[in-house]
C-alpha cells in the first residue's frame, strides 16, 4: 500500500488555511498542500517536540511563500512542478 493511501485527509480548517493563502498570490492550493504534507513528513522524522506538527508543517508553507528560510530550495521539485502553470 503506498504512502499516499495511508495518510489521513488535511482538516477543513487547514484547507480553509491553505486556500486563503493561495488566493490572490502566485501560488496554488495544491502546490501549497504539497509544501504542507512535506512539513508533516519533515516534523516526524526530526521535528521539535516543543512545536505541533500543524505548526511546523504551516511554517514550511509560510516559507515556501516568502523564499526565506530554505523551504523552497528543499521543495525545488514542487515549485518546478507548478512553475510551468504560472
């Protein structure tokens, strides 16, 4: 079974989240739950105790968004991935 199959759905909050700050900028929802599920991924195999993984996985997106902070160099992929819909 894959990885994939086996995670359990985002949140309607974290959606709702995700959806807002793709809306008006150059970014896509599913670019950004992209970014979210690697910060999920991330935080489990060596994040803070001290920080939700909610947190951490939304710090990722945040910056991802800005560029600053490494995110988007660690998820080049993704944003060659979604760079060709820009």
């Amino acid at each position: 079974m894959s990885q994939v199959r086996r995670r359990k759905p985002l949140s309607e909050s974290v959606k709702a989240s995700l959806r807002k700050k793709a809306e008006g900028t150059r970014f896509f929802y599913g670019e950004l739950a992209e970014v979210y599920r690697k910060g999920q991924g991330a935080y489990l195999s060596a994040g803070s105790r001290n920080v939700p993984m909610a947190a951490w996985a939304m710090g990722r997106v945040n910056s991802y968004m800005t560029g600053k902070g490494g995110a988007r160099t660690a998820d080049a992929k993704i944003y060659s991935k979604y760079q060709k819909k820009r």
